[in-house]
C-alpha cells in the first residue's frame, strides 16, 4: 500500500493506493493520527488506486471521525472502485460519509 497526503487550509486529502488490509491498516491509522489536528474540518479518501478494503481498513475510516475528539468533521471517500463502493454501502458507510464517484 502507497499512501500520500496534502493539506489545504481545513482539509487534508489522503491518497491510497494497493490494498487495504488488517498488514496495511495500521500504517494508515498511525499515518492520519499524525496528520489530524482538530482544525481539520474535511478529510477526503482518494480512492482512486484503491483495489481491496478489509474491515480493518473500514475502522481506520471510522476512527477518522474520533481523531481527535471532533464531532462534525466531514469524510469524503472519492473514486472507490465498484467493489469498494458496494462494501461502503453494505456496511452503511454512506449513511455518515459523503462518498463520490
């Protein structure tokens, strides 16, 4: 798994590319907790490059929204693959996070 990040203002986009799994998960969960502040407002998954998700890589995605301690911060996940979107919507993951084609 690659990932990269950039920040602008109030929002950080995190680019993950491979898979996403219960070996990779962790890097990506160490990775944002550096990255997160409490002025981040938007946090945006590009998934675009994105080719598996386990549900390890689903409680990183919902640690975003506790890390730190930040009740509206707003998640994106853009470009999922169709296999991907199906596993977010299965899981209900579009009923708390914007997800974009």
């Amino acid at each position: 798994m690659n990932i990269d990040h950039k920040r602008q203002d109030n929002e950080l986009e995190v680019s993950v590319e491979g898979r996403l799994d219960t070996n990779s998960a962790p890097e990506l969960d160490k990775a944002i907790t550096e990255w997160l502040d409490e002025d981040i407002e938007t946090v945006v998954f590009d998934f675009t490059n994105l080719e598996y998700i386990a549900s390890s890589g689903l409680r990183v995605l919902l640690s975003v929204l506790k890390k730190p301690a930040k009740s509206k911060r707003k998640v994106i996940i853009a470009s999922p693959n169709d296999r991907i979107r199906d596993v977010l919507l299965n899981v209900g993951f579009d009923d708390i996070m914007e997800i974009r084609d």
